[in-house]
C-alpha cells in the first residue's frame, strides 16, 4: 500500500519517472526494492531537470555529497560552500547590500569575486586561480581558495574593527548639547 501511495506522490509533483504503473506488478516487485527504483528513478529526473537549466553550475553526473564536504574541515568547506552558492561577504556578489562595489581592503578597485583571490594588493598569493575553478565539480586547490577568502575576511573584520575604535575616539560632542 505504501509502495503505491509513493508512486502516487511522485507523480502529483509531475514526474514522469519510468516506473511501473501497474499496482499488482508493483506490489509482486516488493517493497524495498520498489522503493529503490522510486529513489533511483526521482533522482535521474531531478539530475536531468538540473541538467537542463541554465545556470552557472556545471553539468553533473549524479547527485550526492561533493568531494570537498568529505575532505575538507567543516570550517572550509562552509566557506568555499558559501563560495559556490555566491552567498559570501563580498560586495561585488551582495549588490543589493552595497550601492558602493569598491574594495574594502585596497580602495582601488571594484570588489569582487576575482578581486578577491586574484588582485587585491592586501591578499597574499603567487599564483592565479581562474574564477571559474571555483564551481569546477573537481576544484583543484580548494585550500588556497578557502585560504584567500579567509584572508579576506580575515583582514577585513580588523580593519572595521579599527575604524569603529577610530569613531569612538572622535566623537565630537555639539556645543549646543553642552549649553543645555
Ligand atoms: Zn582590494
């Protein structure tokens, strides 16, 4: 019963997943390996409807766990995670967060992805890594990229620190508040 009602559900969502639709020929499948089936048919289509979109990932081979969640310390696979989902701390990516793109580190140039691990004169680096190696399924150094973000972030949380210290020591109170 329960085999059916999985089927059921998978097609609502509209699926057209391979699967046999005859309820007797499905139950004399049984109902772990049926089961199987449901799970192996939902992700071929899930991959092929990802596959299909235009978008800045590149295709995948199957769905799962990425190597760098396996190899990396939690720590560092957040932060390429945050990365490859574009969702890091950088103003050229947070445009609807920043009206000025400028860098926070250096002042000189527009801060984004590419600034950051390639050109900003307060990062550390000796060679070039190509913006695209970041969403690559096999990213070749996934620690020196992780390290230059870091860096980044690093650097930048003093530097705001600093000039938060900075505003409190100049405070200016307004004559009129002392007159009153
Ligand atoms: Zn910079």
């Amino acid at each position: 019963m329960s085999e059916v009602t999985a089927k059921r559900s998978t097609n609502s969502r509209g699926f057209k997943n391979n699967l046999e639709e005859d309820e007797e020929k499905i139950r004399k499948i049984g109902k772990l390996a049926w089961k199987n089936l449901v799970t192996k048919q939902v992700g071929l289509k899930i991959l092929e409807e990802f596959n299909k979109q235009e978008t800045r990932y590149p295709e995948q081979s199957h769905l799962g766990t990425k190597d760098y969640f396996k190899k990396m310390s939690p720590r560092k696979a957040r932060i390429l995670f945050a990365m490859r989902a574009r969702t890091m701390d950088i103003r050229g990516v947070r445009k609807y967060m920043y009206d000025d793109t400028t860098c926070r580190l250096c002042g000189e140039h527009c801060e984004d992805v590419n600034h950051v691990i390639n050109e900003c004169s307060h990062i550390t680096r000796t060679f070039e890594i190509k913006e695209e190696e970041i969403m690559s399924n096999n990213v070749e150094d996934p620690d020196e990229l992780v390290r230059r973000m870091d860096e980044f972030s690093t650097k930048l949380k003093e530097k705001e620190k600093e000039s938060t210290c900075d505003e409190t020591v100049n405070i200016q109170i307004p004559v009129s508040s002392l007159t009153i």
